[in-house]
C-alpha cells in the first residue's frame, strides 16, 4: 500500500486543458522493492520526475504554437510528459520516454484523466543501444544536462533516433552546459541556435534558460 500524496491541477494552453495528477511535493518517496534503486535513482532524486518543472512549462508553451505536422515525434527524458500529453490532445504522432520506472504508469494515467488515447512510451535509458524506438522527425525534452557525462550520452541518443532531415527543441534552464550540447550536435550536421524565451509569465520567476533549437 503506497503511502505518496498527490496533487492534482489544471494548465491551460488557450483553450486547451491539460489535467494532471502529480506528487504532491519534491518529498514523496516509494521504492519498496528497490527498483529505483537498482537502476541508480537515489530516494533524494526520485521524487523529481514527478512535479512540473518550469522547464517543462517553457516546453510546452513553445511546442503548442509549433506546427508538427505529421511529423513523428519523441519526448526525451519526459517526467509528467506535459508536452507529450499536449501533443497527444492535438492527435499528433507522439512518442514519450524516461529511465525513471514509476513514469510510465502515471502517463496511462494522465492520458486517461484527459480522456485521450494511450501515448507510446517506452523506459529506457540514454546509453541503451537495444531499445525499440526507432528514428524521428521532431526529437523533444527539457531540463536533460545535469551532470557533464549527460552531454555526450544525450548527443549520441539523439544521433541514434534522429531521421536524416530533424528538428530537436530543448529547454535549458541554465545549468552550463547547452554550449558544450551544441558542438557535438553540430559534429552531427545539426545547426544550433539558442533562443531566449518571450513571455513567460505562466512560471513564477524569470526564466534565465534558453530553447536550445537543432536542425539538419
């Protein structure tokens, strides 16, 4: 019997509702049988995947004036999936992955709050070469460079899924590392460019990251 508190909250896009059913707080910890732990998640960082992050919300507000199209797409590293959840509302051709094994099960049941199909997810990680994820056209995350060694093995995952002809739009929040990103992105034939985000008054405090855009 889980002991996790949560939250429950309503962001709109325009007319659009995005519902969702989070954690509570950044306290909220369950790892019985040590899955989490198995796989390298601490109990100080397993909560994270399971708030929205401004981040997230930058994301989000960018991907819903983008016109995708009939592009496929992969969200990277998606915690709440609160872009994929919004792409899936536009019936857009969406893909969403994490390492974290608790996202999966609250994705079914954000879709099924939003009374939307189920979104493809699949759990993996970013030094996987076996995943059944195949190539994009629109490859998507937000807040992924926490550590220097995430550069290369997000670089390369990327690489891995990208189509010949791709776009990639990350959100960075500022952490010191999207111009290292950029150069290996662009020893992949990916121009660059960093954008400073306009409006965002959705979030709480400015927003002092960029939105990382890559393209070839």
């Amino acid at each position: 019997m889980t002991n996790l508190r949560y939250s429950y909250q309503t962001i709109e896009f325009g007319k659009t509702d995005i519902h969702l059913c989070t954690l509570r707080d950044k306290q909220e910890f369950y790892d019985p049988e040590d899955i989490a732990k198995n796989l390298g998640i601490s109990s100080a960082t397993w909560s994270l995947f399971g708030v929205v992050w401004p981040s997230s919300l930058v994301l989000a507000h960018f991907i819903e004036q983008y016109q995708v199209g009939t592009k496929r797409i992969l969200e990277i590293g998606c915690g709440m999936a609160l872009s994929s959840l919004l792409l899936n509302k536009r019936k857009a051709d969406i893909t969403a992955t994490d390492y974290h094994p608790e996202v999966g099960a609250f994705l079914l049941r954000n879709t099924l709050l939003n009374q939307d199909s189920p979104i493809t997810f699949e759990q993996t990680d970013w030094s996987n070469k076996q995943d059944t994820l195949g190539l994009f056209d629109l490859i998507i995350g937000s807040d992924l460079l926490y550590e220097d060694e995430h550069i290369e093995l997000l670089a390369d995952f990327i690489e891995a899924h990208a189509n010949k002809s791709c776009e990639v739009i990350l959100v960075d929040p500022g952490r010191g590392r999207k111009s290292k990103l950029s150069t290996k992105m662009l020893s992949f034939g990916f121009s660059s460019d960093h954008i400073k985000p306009e409006h965002t008054d959705y979030i709480a405090q400015d927003f002092k990251g960029h939105i990382l855009k890559f393209k070839r």
